[in-house]
C-alpha cells in the first residue's frame, strides 16, 4: 500500500531538484519502498534540462517522471503533479526545497501510519540558494519537541494566519481524495490554487502543527527566480523583486476572489477574515490590510482588473466586519 506520494511540480532547476530527490531516496532506500511514491512533472523544461535527473533516478522505481507535452505554467502544474498519485497522503513539494533531517521521513511516516490527522502541517529551516547561510533554524520559532493539535485548518488559520505559513507549498501534507475531490478551477488566476483547495477541504479536519523543522526552504535572489523562469511572465511577475507590483496583481482582487470562495463554502465566517493576523510573514500584518492595501495597489496597473473583478472585490468586503479605519483605507482607493 502506498501510504504518502511526494508530488513535485518542476521547471529548470536540475541541480536542486537532483538535490532534493537524493535526500528523499536515501531515506527511502531499504526502508519505504513499498509505501512511499514521488511523482515529478516536468513542465517542458526548455532543452530538456531535467533530463540528466531523470536518468539518475531510473534505477529507483519508486521515483516517476512525468515530463508534459506543452508548458501549462506554475499554477497548473502545482496541481496537474498531484492526479497520477495513489497515495493514501500527500506531500506537495517544491523542486528547489529538501528535508531537513536525516530522520525526517520516519518522523513523517510514523504520524500518517497512526492516521490521527488528516492534515499535517510542518516547521521549516531557511537557507540560502547555495546552502552556504542558515537564514533560520526554526521559521515558526516552535517547539521542536512539541505538535499542536487543531480541529482544522479554520482554526488553524485564524491563530497563523492564511498565506504566510500554508501557502508555502512544501509544508503541507494531507489526505489525497479529500484534496482531489475539489474542483480547484475557482482557485487558477490565484498563484496558490493549492491553498483555496486546501482551505475547502480541510477547514474542518483534524490538523497537526509539528513543531520541528523537518524540511528546508532554499531561498533565493529575485534575480535567481527571474533567470529561472525566462520568459513566462506570470511567474516571473509573481517571482518579481517589485513587490507592490506582485501584490497589486496577486494579493488583491485574485486573493479576494479566493477568499470569497472560501465564504461561500463554508471554509471561514467573515468575523474570522476580518481578524486573522499573518502571524509568521508580512510582519503580522492583519491579513485584510494586505488585501486592502494590494486592491489600493492594483489600480496603478492599468488593464489589469475589468469592472467585474472590482464589482467582486467589493461584494467581498461588503461581507466582512470591517474596521473604521479599513473601510476609510477602501474608500481610497
């Protein structure tokens, strides 16, 4: 039985990716061959570039690579590298991230055989591109020696906030059909359709918060991302140094969008939007002020946003219980 598939969404990053993969197989080698899968999709890496990696984990049957006829872009991708798993749980993984520990796997591996959760959420180390600086040994400043139990990720999110803690990709692993279940075509346009899917089917599932750092975030320049992404402009805005301009065109209207969702189906209560701080990122900032802020942003970027994007966004706030000074902070805009 295959208990947890590890899906990597790839592109142009053959020395991290090849990275990443040896660390996982050497925790799997001997071990959980015969419970642990990792799928790889390649979106059409410009020259093949992927492919010395993918002949180096040939002799290991457990690793599949997927490599897609077209380039269907980072948000598609995130997705499309989790349909051909068969995994019990799933580990959406970044191709330039890696575990952490030597023991990172049976720590894993260990919780999902008890299946006390259905959502796990883990703590994570900072480094730089070339591995040469630890920019954090413990991001969420937990207890390593502690887990703290959730009733899911609503209530999750409204002690941590929304975007800066699961909306990185390689912290997160759940049930497979519950995340599968979803239709995630409300959440594309977003840059994190993963994030809106898990909030819908997990907002009222049993979470887990594992208070040692078990997996790396490899951090790199903005000029790195850029050169990386070539010239697939969505991500290489996304992935820009101008960060009003990354937050005008994605924290604003797609993220009210997606919040708006959220409402509809249940996944929060407007009382709870309205007060959730991102705890862990943005500097506290309450998680409104950022959308607000980024909405107030977006009108500089001409052509971005059409009438009905805006008629959304309002409808979105007109839910909400929001402060004097937010809807003064609106009235601006």
């Amino acid at each position: 039985m295959t208990l947890l598939s590890i899906a990597i969404p790839a592109y142009n990053r053959p020395d991290a990716l090849e990275y990443a993969l040896l660390r996982f197989v050497s925790q799997i080698v001997l071990k959980y061959e015969d419970e642990v899968e990792i799928v790889v999709t390649d979106d059409k890496t410009p020259g093949d570039r992927l492919r010395a990696v993918r002949e180096r984990m040939a002799p290991y049957p457990f690793v599949r690579f997927i490599r897609n006829p077209e380039n269907i872009g980072l948000e598609r991708n995130l997705i499309h590298c989790t349909e051909p798993c068969i995994g019990e749980y799933l580990w959406l993984f970044g191709d330039d991230d890696f575990v952490e520990t030597p023991e990172t796997l049976d720590g894993i591996m260990s919780r999902l055989r008890k299946g006390e959760h259905d959502f796990y959420i883990l703590n994570r180390t900072r480094r730089s591109a070339a591995l040469d600086t630890l920019i954090s040994s413990n991001w969420m400043n937990l207890d390593p020696e502690k887990d703290e139990a959730f009733g899911g990720l609503r209530e999750f999110c409204v002690a941590n906030g929304f975007i800066g803690v699961i909306g990185f990709i390689s912290v997160n692993i759940f049930r497979r059909k519950p995340f599968a279940a979803v239709d995630v075509e409300p959440y594309y346009g977003t840059m994190y359709p993963q994030l809106g899917t898990m909030a819908e089917a997990f907002h009222d599932r049993p979470t887990l918060l594992i208070g040692e750092p078990l997996v790396c975030h490899r951090t790199q320049t903005e000029e790195q991302k850029r050169a990386e992404h070539g010239n697939k402009k969505t991500e290489a805005d996304f992935m820009s140094g101008d960060i009003e301009r990354r937050n005008g065109l994605y924290f604003s209207h797609p993220l009210a969008r997606m919040l708006n969702r959220l409402l509809d189906v249940g996944a929060f209560e407007p009382s709870e939007l309205a007060g959730m701080k991102e705890i862990h990122a943005f500097r506290g900032l309450p998680l409104m002020d950022l959308v607000i802020a980024s909405v107030n942003q977006s009108r500089v970027l001409d052509g971005a946003f059409t009438e009905a994007d805006w008629a959304l966004t309002n409808r979105f706030f007109e839910r909400l219980p929001l402060t004097a000074e937010q809807k003064a902070e609106l009235a601006q805009a």
